[in-house]
C-alpha cells in the first residue's frame, strides 16, 4: 500500500509543521527534522505524536 502522492504534498509534521517522507519500506512518514516516524495504516497516516517512533531510538532506514 502507498501514500497518494497528492496526499503526501498536502500532508505536514504536526510537531514542525515540515514535509514528511513516505517510506514504502516501513509504512511510515518521516519527519527528519523532528526526528520521529509516524505510522501509516490501511492506508491512514496516524500523525499523532503518541503514536510516532523516535528515529533516535532505533536506525534511521536508507531513503
């Protein structure tokens, strides 16, 4: 499953109000600026800062 590309344009960090980066590998958006991984499932960004993984806890995946 992906992230509608025109979507993915209107979509922002809610921490950083920055662009998120869809990674297809994970299922995740990434905010590198806030450093935190938000989940996507069943298609549905979850941009809930409870919700999102620290990129710092874990390595970061190649994109």
């Amino acid at each position: 499953m992906t992230i509608d590309p025109s979507l993915l344009s209107l979509l922002v960090c809610p921490v950083t109000r920055t662009r998120l980066i869809y990674d297809q590998t994970t299922h995740e958006l990434i905010s590198d600026v806030a450093g935190l991984a938000f989940p996507v499932r069943n298609g549905i960004p979850i941009l809930l800062v409870t919700e999102a993984r620290s990129l710092t806890d874990t390595n970061k995946s190649s994109r």
